[in-house]
C-alpha cells in the first residue's frame, strides 16, 4: 500500500524551547522533528496524535497540541518516492506543536528511528535535514514570545 503524500510534522518542545528531535533509522545523521502521514480516515489532529505515540511514546493528550494552520508542500526525496504511488513528485506537510513541561526521556521507534535529543531551538534549527522542519522550528521562537 503506498503511502498518502500528506503528512504532518510536530515540533515537540518545552517552554524555555529545548526542541526534541530524533535520528532516522534509514538514514543515521538525518535528524528531524516527530513525522508521519495521514491514514484514510484519520484528521490531521488524528494523524499528528498517532504519530507522535508511535514515535515518542508520549500522550498527546497529557499535553498541550497545537494546529497552526499552515501547510508546507515540497518534493519528495528521490530515495523514498517508492513508498508513494507512481507519478506522486511531492508532498503536503501541515504543522503542528506539542508543549512539554520539560525535556522527558522517550520511547523511539526502533524501525524509524536510532535515538533521540533535546536541543536549544537555534541547534535543532540547524540540525534538522529538512528546510520546513528549520522553518518550523525558527517560526516556533517567534510564535513562543
């Protein structure tokens, strides 16, 4: 079954924003931001909520989960477009943010991803592999003050 090219991202932080961000299994010393996309069915809420168990461990529900409303779309990496049907080039992305009360220890998901860290935003800004996760994380501090 292909994949759907609509996608959420989540930005996990904390208040003083210290940014979770987790290594790729696939692709060790890509780091990014919580990720996945929409399953028929599923809201976007829905997705980012399932996404975030499936990757972290945590709850969303014992947070605070923010929809901002925006959409980014790009290509698909060329290296991962067979897990979308044929003639599929690019992707949507909508983002939303999930408040912690501080950096916790999680669960990763050992297939998707090799480990986990908590990084000041300008470092996970400038970690991240992709430029709508930078964005995002950069647009995070300004929508924080």
């Amino acid at each position: 079954m292909y994949k759907n090219p609509v996608s959420t991202l989540i930005v996990i932080h904390t208040a003083d924003l210290q940014i979770l961000l987790l290594e790729r299994a696939d692709h060790p010393g890509y780091w990014q931001s919580v990720t996945g996309s929409q399953h028929q069915e599923e809201t976007l809420a829905q997705t980012a909520k399932r996404e975030v168990a499936e990757e972290t461990g945590l709850n969303t529900d014992n947070y605070q989960l923010i929809d901002w409303q925006l959409q980014n779309q790009y290509e698909i990496f060329q290296e991962w477009r067979w897990r979308y049907a044929p003639g599929i080039t690019h992707n949507t992305e909508h983002v939303f943010s999930l408040k912690l009360p501080e950096t916790k220890s999680i669960t990763v998901a050992e297939r998707e991803h090799l480990g986990f860290i908590w990084l000041p935003w300008q470092q996970a800004a400038d970690k991240v592999f992709s430029s709508s996760n930078a964005q995002a994380i950069n647009n995070l501090a300004t929508r924080n003050q």
